[in-house]
C-alpha cells in the first residue's frame, strides 16, 4: 500500500508534513493552522490517512490536506 500526499510524494513513517489548510479538530476547541508542520508521522491501515501527534495526544488526518516536507 501507498500513502501519498497531495502533491503525489509517498510518505513513509517518521516524515514529516507540512498542513495546507486550516483543520478544526473533532471535540476539541483546537484548530489546526495551515503551515503547521507534524512530525514523525505514523502510517495507518487506510492509505487516505495518517496519525500525528498534537501535544498529548494522536490525531488522524486525512493526506488530501497533508504535502510532504523537505
């Protein structure tokens, strides 16, 4: 299974990606901004997301909002 980005980049575990667009987070007050770059992200069984972690916790999020950091 692939898991690409927006641009088409493939990620892999522990890249790192750049948030092009501002993303309410469910059940929280937090919002995500565009520009804001996750770390070491981590691979998930579906290829349209991937978990990163925001603060405390893990976050999924969708790659149609993710582009690849160089």
């Amino acid at each position: 299974m692939e898991v690409k980005d927006t641009n088409g980049n493939v990620l892999k575990n522990g890249d790192a990606v750049l948030l092009i667009k501002d993303l309410k987070v469910r059940g929280t007050s937090i919002t995500l901004k565009r520009g804001t770059v996750m770390k070491n992200i981590r691979l998930t069984d579906n290829e349209d997301e991937v978990q990163c972690k925001t603060g405390k916790s893990w976050t999924v999020l969708k790659t149609e909002f993710l582009k690849k950091k160089k």
